[in-house]
C-alpha cells in the first residue's frame, strides 16, 4: 500500500528557521555597510571641500597677477571679479597676500576643518 504524506509534510515553503537565518544574514551585512556608507559620504564632503579651496587658490592666483603680489585676496574679491562659486555647504575664511594667504574650510557636515597655505597646500586641522 502507497503511503501518503499528511498535508503538512507535503507543503512546500520555506521554514521559520529558514526565515531567521536569512534575516540574520541581512542583519550582519546591515551592520558591515552603515559604517562604510558614513565613511564614504565624509569623503565626498571633504572632497567637496578641497575643491572650492582649490578654486579659491586658482582665482586669487589670477587676482594676483592682474594686481600686485601684495595686494590681499578674499573670498568676496574672487568672486566678484575672478569667476570662483562657493558651494553652498562650504564655509570659507580667507585672507593675505600671494606670500601670506591662508584659507580655511569647513563643510557644513563634515567634522573635518582643511586649511590653505601660500604655496597651494591643502592640509587637515
């Protein structure tokens, strides 16, 4: 005589067990990703950073050579006269000449804060 399954042992699914083990999965590479999705967002800030310091520095560079050397270049002076945007997020102090200029940028939300020097350099607080 055949023998034949009961209704429960024939249905086909997946097991609470099953089930659990795939959300713990999920879980832990939940647990891998947010960090580094945080990290990854801090160096597009940054990188945004860098940037506007970067055009800051090339637009007082042409200040300089249509002015003297010691005539002090800021933000508003490259921007009026010299084509230099400001992100909207970047917070930007400047001040000096071509042999004195210091810059200092900070992104509204990342942590880090980058200064500028005379020679062109971007270096972290």
């Amino acid at each position: 005589m055949p023998t034949s399954k009961s209704k429960l042992e024939s249905s086909e699914g997946f097991s609470l067990i099953e089930l659990l083990i795939v959300m713990a999965i999920i879980g832990i590479l939940t647990a891998i990703a947010l960090p580094q999705f945080s990290t990854y967002k801090t160096r597009t800030y940054d990188g945004d950073t860098k940037t506007n310091l970067h055009n800051l520095y090339a637009s007082c560079k042409a200040f300089w050579m249509d002015r003297t050397a010691t005539a002090p270049c800021d933000v508003a002076s490259a921007v009026t006269s010299y084509g230099y945007v400001q992100s909207s997020e970047v917070s930007i102090t400047s001040a000096g000449s071509e042999t004195s200029f210091v810059a200092t940028a900070k992104h509204n939300i990342s942590p880090n804060t980058f200064i500028l020097n005379s020679a062109g350099n971007i270096t972290v607080q």
